[in-house]
C-alpha cells in the first residue's frame, strides 16, 4: 500500500478548479402513509431537508476528501438559493470567490422528494444562460488569477449554457501556457471541439451519440466490442485529446489512448447499485486527481472506477471519502499502480 498512500499524500498537495455549471441539490425526506384525496399521489410528510452541491460543484465536491485545494468558477443568482449554495459550499471547503453573481440569473436548483429511500418526484429551478463576452472576460480573469498556482481544470458541462466553445477555446489556452492539465465531462447536446486536453469523459449513452454510432446493447465484453472499440477511435480523432475514458456502468470503465496503445478495460468494482446520482462526478474528479499527481492514466483510471464503484452503494450525490477509497484499493487485494 505504500504507492497508493503516496498518491494519496500527493492528492492533498494539488489545487483545481472546476469550471461548469453550478447547482443546488436540495433534498426533502419524508415518509408516506396515504394517497392524496385530491389526485391519484402520494402524500409526503416532511420529516427533514438537506442541501448539497451539484453538478459541476459536487465534481469539486468529490475532490476535497482528499484534502486538494478547490476553487469553483461558474455562475449563481442573487437569490436564496445561491446564498444556500454558498453557504454549502464553504461547508464542504470549496472556494467559492470566483462564483459570478449574475443579476436576474436564478441559481440553478435541483429539488428531489425522497420517501422510504425512494425518489418521489425531482423539481427542477432553471434558466439556460450563455455566457456573453462580458462574462467569459470575467471567467478568464478569474481563472488568470489562479493559473500560475494550479495543477489541474475540470470542465463540467451539464448543458445549462455556461461551456462555450469560445470559453473552452480561452480556457485551453490559458492552461496550455501554465501548463496545467484540463479534463472534461461533456454534454452530447452541446458540441465542443475539445482539442487540447488531457481527458474526455463520456458516459456510454454519450459516446455512442458523439461518435455516430448505434449501440447494439447486446452485453458484448468491452474489448471484444467492435462497435464500442470504433467509438473510442473515432472519439480520439474527433476531439484529438490524449485520452477518452468512457465509463460503461455496470461494465466499468473503458480507456483509449492515443497512439499505438491498447484500449485498456476495467471491469466494476460496484457490489451493490443503489443510487448512480453523481457517479460521473466522482469519476471525473478521481481520475483528474490521480492524473495530475503523476499517476499513469491507466492507475487513474483503476481509481476512477473504484471510486465510482462506492457512490453508486449510496443514496444522493454523496462523495467518495479517502478512507473509504484506500479501503477499496486494499480489498482488491493490491494497489492499483500496475
């Protein structure tokens, strides 16, 4: 274990940013015991509410259990909902300075009603906002300020407007100056040209549509998968970064490489799927870790889904803890650094 606590020690030295589109994830707990008289429902009897980052701030989430330094760039409102966001924010140690506060734009909310550990309904508060000059200008100073200091750039686009190809374009040259290593998460319905980056990861629903292609969904084993061994090819070519990490859900994790090297699988770690709310974040955020603290991206990736394989067992966007990850690597029976 001593290579695994070394990554782990060198986790805690980095600081990121999280560039992407932020969000409140509220939940209402409660219980039922009738159906509403007024329509075929189910009546919830509110017992408690909890507040936690989402989307693009659950990847920044994900990444401070291990003790990095995390700064989050995107856009909130001057409403409640952003004080709240906030305030979470600052609970979980995630800075929150770079935030832009946008008049007349509502912090993007994300309401779930959850009863007997069963989501009822999910209210969601939202406005497709793209960023004009003025607030690109804004986000490129704010990340200028920060560049010299920073080992990686997550761009977390949940398709809310805020990733831009103009943005992209900026960021990545920004980073490719300081040297500084940029991984995404994208959005199939929001085409970018990601050329300059360390990393794309698609979920399979993603990459097959990026790539143009039907999946025959026929249970064929990752590296034996022709059609799904085209799509990592043609996603390399298509986006011309270094790697594309497509995670497969149930089949774990599939990583293409530039070059001559072999696609590289690696099955679930998952024992049991309760909840698969936020499990890209988590992959992303590991596997952005693991590869700006000089990890192989093949060792990233074996992290990346083992640390996906825990937040799937539990319930909401609950973050992977150190523990429990360094836990995980040692019942695997050995350090993932082959």
């Amino acid at each position: 274990m001593d290579d695994i606590d070394a990554l782990f020690a060198a986790f805690s030295r980095l600081r990121l940013v999280v560039i992407g589109d932020v969000m409140l994830d509220r939940f209402i707990w409660g219980s039922v015991s009738r159906i509403s008289p007024e329509a075929p429902v189910p009546v919830v009897e509110v017992q408690r509410e909890s507040f936690f980052p989402g989307g693009a701030a659950n990847v920044a989430r994900n990444l401070t259990p291990f003790g990095a330094s995390v700064e989050l760039i995107g856009l909130i409102g001057p409403d409640d909902n952003g004080q709240l966001l906030r305030q979470t924010l600052g609970e979980n140690g995630i800075g929150v300075d770079h935030l832009l506060e946008v008049p007349g734009f509502p912090t993007i909310t994300k309401t779930r009603v959850v009863a007997r550990q069963q989501q009822v309904v999910r209210i969601d508060h939202e406005r497709k906002t793209k960023p004009d000059a003025n607030r690109i200008a804004r986000i490129l100073d704010e990340l200028r300020t920060l560049a010299p200091s920073l080992d990686g750039i997550i761009i977390e686009d949940y398709g809310k407007g805020l990733v831009t190809q103009e943005l992209v374009d900026a960021v990545c040259a920004l980073a490719s100056e300081a040297g500084v290593i940029v991984t995404v998460d994208p959005n199939p319905k929001n085409p970018i040209a990601w050329a300059g980056v360390a990393t794309v990861k698609p979920n399979r629903l993603e990459a097959f549509q990026e790539a143009g292609l039907d999946d025959p969904h026929d249970g064929t084993a990752p590296l034996q998968d022709a059609t799904l061994l085209e799509v990592g090819r043609r996603l390399l070519a298509k986006w011309k970064s270094r790697h594309v990490l497509i995670t497969l859900g149930e089949q774990g994790m599939l990583l293409v490489t530039e070059g001559s090297e072999e696609p590289y699988h690696i099955p679930t770690m998952a024992k049991e799927v309760f909840d698969v709310s936020g499990a890209g974040d988590t992959a992303i955020a590991v596997f952005t870790l693991a590869l700006c603290a000089g990890a192989d991206a093949r060792v990233a990736a074996q992290l990346s889904n083992q640390a996906s394989g825990i937040v799937v067992g539990k319930l909401g966007t609950a973050p992977v803890e150190r523990e429990e990850l360094r836990k995980a690597v040692a019942t695997a029976g050995q350090a993932p650094l082959c």
